[in-house]
C-alpha cells in the first residue's frame, strides 16, 4: 500500500503507462507518448527479447516508494528490444520516457504490453516483411513497350 505522501506518484506513472502505446506502422515502430511521437525504423532492431520486468529491474536497486511503484508491473513479461542506435538523442528520450524504458546506457527499449506474444509476433512479421519487398526498379525509357502508343 502507497503512502500518503507516495501515492500521487504512483497515480502519476500509472496515468503515463497508460497513455503511450506503441503502433506497428510500415516504415518501423511508432510510439506515441503525450509529449512526442516517435518513430523507430526496423533497420535499426538487432534483436528482440522477452524478460520478465523483475529480472531486468531488480528490487534492491530501487528506493522504497519506486518498489512501490515497480511491484504490480514486476511479474509482467516484457519485450527489450535492442537497437542499432536510438532514432532522437537519448538525453531527450530519457527526458520523456520513465527509467523502467531503459535496463541501462546501451540502446534499447524495454517495452510492456498487455499481450506481448501477438505484440512480438506482429513485430517480427513486419520486420521481415521489409526485407523481402525490395523496391521496384524502374524500366529504361528506350524499352519496347515504352515506344507504344499512350492511350
């Protein structure tokens, strides 16, 4: 149970979980917090993950009322996605998005969601699906069906 003076917090970062969520779009993954809106190109994920939060975040290095805090998500499974690089500064992402995004200084997110077996399968279709549609290569303007008449 949250204290009186830690409990607006935890109302707080419970508001926040629940207002950003990420989309699958075509060009990459876009996250939508009410601040900024960000998208990450599939070009830039290396691999994907599955954890549990309380591997990832242990309780002893969090202070009393960040454990109260972190103790309904700890049992949750989570997706760490792990990048290339980050798509904006990380100073600004950390700026906006809760430490529970970041296990540590490499690039990569951590990512909770309510389903994160259709989450990450829906992911990976879409990574891969970039990969195996190469742009089209346009034809030669001295080919032959380039001479017949225009309708």
């Amino acid at each position: 149970m949250a204290q009186a003076g830690h409990k607006y917090p935890l109302i707080v970062y419970q508001h926040m979980l629940n207002r950003w969520w990420p989309a699958m779009i075509a060009i990459g993954l876009g996250m939508v917090t009410p601040f900024m809106r960000v998208n990450i190109s599939y070009k830039r994920f290396k691999k994907t993950t599955t954890t549990e939060m309380r591997y990832i975040f242990p309780f002893k290095s969090m202070s009393g009322w960040v454990q109260e805090i972190f103790s309904p998500l700890s049992h949750k499974t989570a997706l760490v996605i792990d990048l290339n690089g980050y798509p904006i500064s990380p100073v600004l992402l950390r700026l906006f998005l809760y430490r529970f995004f970041f296990k540590d200084k490499t690039p990569h997110l951590v990512i909770l969601v309510k389903d994160w077996m259709r989450f990450s399968s829906e992911l990976e279709s879409m990574r891969s699906g970039i990969d195996l549609n190469p742009p089209t290569q346009k034809r030669p303007k001295n080919s032959i069906l380039s001479r017949l008449p225009q309708k």
